[in-house]
C-alpha cells in the first residue's frame, strides 16, 4: 500500500477511537464519594492535623529544654 494511504487510514481509526471514547464518557454517571467515605477522609485529615500539632509541640519542647547530659 501507499504510505498516505496508511497514514490516512491510521487518521480515520484514530478519529474512530476518540469518538467513541467521548461517547463512553458522557454516557458514564458522575460518581461521587459515599458520605461514609467523605467522613472517613474528613477524620482521618483530622487525625493527620492533630499527629503534625503534637509532634510541632514535641519538638518545640525539645529545644526549650535543649539537650540532656548523661
């Protein structure tokens, strides 16, 4: 065969394919998190903010008291 006419019908199948991707994408339902899920983030976000506070807080006291001898 001819290169352009490999190269065109390379270009029909890749427009082929877009189209029915799109096709499939506005077909699917938008999902959104559970609001168990949305929960479970919300908390464990929390949690992570609590653990950087404290450990913050941890070695904020460290150099205050600055370095123990033995």
């Amino acid at each position: 065969m001819y290169p352009l006419m490999l190269e065109e019908l390379a270009a029909a199948r890749i427009d082929d394919l877009r189209r029915m991707a799109a096709r499939e994408r506005r077909a699917l339902p938008l999902l959104r998190p559970s609001l168990v899920a949305r929960a479970a983030r919300r908390s464990l976000h929390a949690l992570g903010f609590l653990l950087v506070g404290a450990g913050l807080r941890l070695a904020m006291a460290g150099e205050r008291h600055g370095p123990r001898r033995a």
